[in-house]
C-alpha cells in the first residue's frame, strides 16, 4: 500500500505562517497528482490545493493567493506553505494520492489559528 504521513502542523496566530509535508512511501511519487484537503468538525473535508506531475497546481478561491503547493519528487515529498492565516483555516489537514485506481489518505496534522 501506499502511505502517506502528514508534518509540520500548530498553533500560530492569525497572520503568521505555516509549512506542511506530506511524505509518500511505497509508490513511484514523481509521476501522481498529490492533494491537500482539510476538514474542521461537523464539516465536509474539501480540497486545498492539488499539484500535478508535471508541476501544474489548482487551488481553492478561499486559499488562493496565500497558499502555496510545491513538490520534490527526489524526497518523495509534497508541501504545503500556507501564509497569511485566518482563524477559518483552523482544521485538519490531509494528505490524499490516487495509485494505480486506489485512493490514499495520510492521517492528518492539525493546524490551529487562534490569538
């Protein structure tokens, strides 16, 4: 199987900054499409921004601007830097990679932005 481990997750106030890794094992990294989602309690998980193997990126409106998706394929690893936090951004954060038609999910960091 794939796995999939989530880092670099905290408490930052408002405004301040964050970077996240996602690391992946047990799979050719550097030819997928690798996505952050994130879901807070008693809401839907949705997607944050996915980067694709050839270097293109999506982001979602609420994130575009101050968020950041970029890829080393040599560390098998995927970042998320996230600048300009807002309280809204306080969730959970997942890792998510589709190998050979299955699905993977990392098992989340926790980003929190409170003063």
């Amino acid at each position: 199987q794939v796995h999939l481990v989530e880092s670099g997750g905290g408490l930052v106030q408002p405004g301040g900054s964050l970077r996240l890794s996602c690391a992946a094992s047990g799979s050719i990294f550097s030819d997928k499409a690798v996505g952050w989602y994130r879901q807070a309690p008693g809401k839907q998980r949705e997607s944050v921004a996915i980067i694709f193997s050839g270097g293109s990126t999506n982001y979602a409106d609420s994130v575009k601007g101050r968020f950041t998706i970029s890829r080393d394929n040599a560390k098998n690893t995927v970042y998320l830097q996230m600048n300009s936090l807002k309280p809204e951004d306080t969730d959970v954060y997942y890792c998510n990679l589709v190998s050979a038609g299955m699905t993977y999910w990392g098992k989340g960091t926790v980003v929190t932005v409170s003063s």
